[in-house]
C-alpha cells in the first residue's frame, strides 16, 4: 500500500466551504524523461496505462519488476476501478502489452523468467545521480552477460 501526505484545506468564504476538507496525494513516484516520447507516442491507451502501472509498480533505484499473473490481477483490478468496469483486459491482451513494451526498449528483459526492468533511460524511480548510477552499472553488466544494450544507449556501444 503506498503511503499518502495529508493536506488540511481550510474553508474560504465561499458558501460551498463550510468544513475543512483533507486531501491525500500519494509520496511514491518515478520520473518519466521526454526522450520516451518517440516510443510512447506508439502505445494505445491501454497499453500506456499498463506502462504507467509498471512504473508505479517497480521497485525503487533499479526499476525491477516481476510480469506475473498476480501483477496482471492487480492491474485488471485497478483497470476496473478508475473506469468504473467499462474497460477490460485480459491476460492475453497484457501478455502482448508486455511483448509490445519489450520491443520498443520501454522494458528489458532479464535472465529471470518473468523479470524485466523498466528502462531506466525513459522512467526511473529515484533520484537522477541514482539514475546515471544505475544506468552505467547497468549497460556494463548487459554487456559482460551478452545482453542487449541497444535500448538503452543512444549509439552503438564499442566492446573490446
């Protein structure tokens, strides 16, 4: 469960104000950097919402995160919730989401069945030293396991 900040808002002279209300916002959060767009720009808006979730859902500073059917409930949950059921999906429809994030860098695989991170050079989850940080040790350890790197650097990488 994430936690929340409260707010007080005091009553104003307005006659709808009568009481003081509180508003929670949520204090988790992840940074989302505009060179996403070109790949964001390709997602309907289910497959975006699906996204977001993952972003919610990742663990801070490396951005992993585990697909499985528990992960899929909970977003079919949270899907049914904030549309009031009038948009569904189904575990076959995610599992291609999650095809389709792979192919465009937005998610990476690991060598975990059922693990991928978020890529860390269009969302992460920290501060952005943390980010730079995790970036680094990241591209270096892809490499030394001969795992793809192209999504996550601009150019290609010159390995000796």
């Amino acid at each position: 469960m994430p936690e929340y900040s409260i707010i007080k808002l005091e009553p104003h002279a307005s006659p709808e104000a009568k009481e003081a209300k509180t508003v929670r916002f949520v204090n988790d959060s992840y940074s989302l950097f505009f060179n996403a767009q070109h790949r964001l720009i390709k997602l309907s808006a289910l497959e975006r919402s699906f996204f977001d979730f993952l972003c919610e859902e990742m663990r801070t500073l490396d951005n992993d995160i585990t697909i499985d059917e528990k992960l899929k409930s909970k977003f079919k949950s949270h899907l049914m919730s904030f549309t009031g059921g009038k948009k569904k999906v189904t575990s076959n429809q995610l599992t291609k989401y999650v095809q389709k994030l792979n192919g465009l860098g937005l998610i990476l695989v690991t060598q975990n069945k059922g693990r991928y991170i978020v890529n860390p050079k269009y969302a992460f989850k920290g501060s952005k030293t943390s980010r730079l940080a995790y970036l680094k040790k990241l591209i270096e350890q892809r490499i030394l396991k001969k795992l793809p790197v192209e999504h996550l650097v601009s150019s290609p990488v010159v390995t000796q």
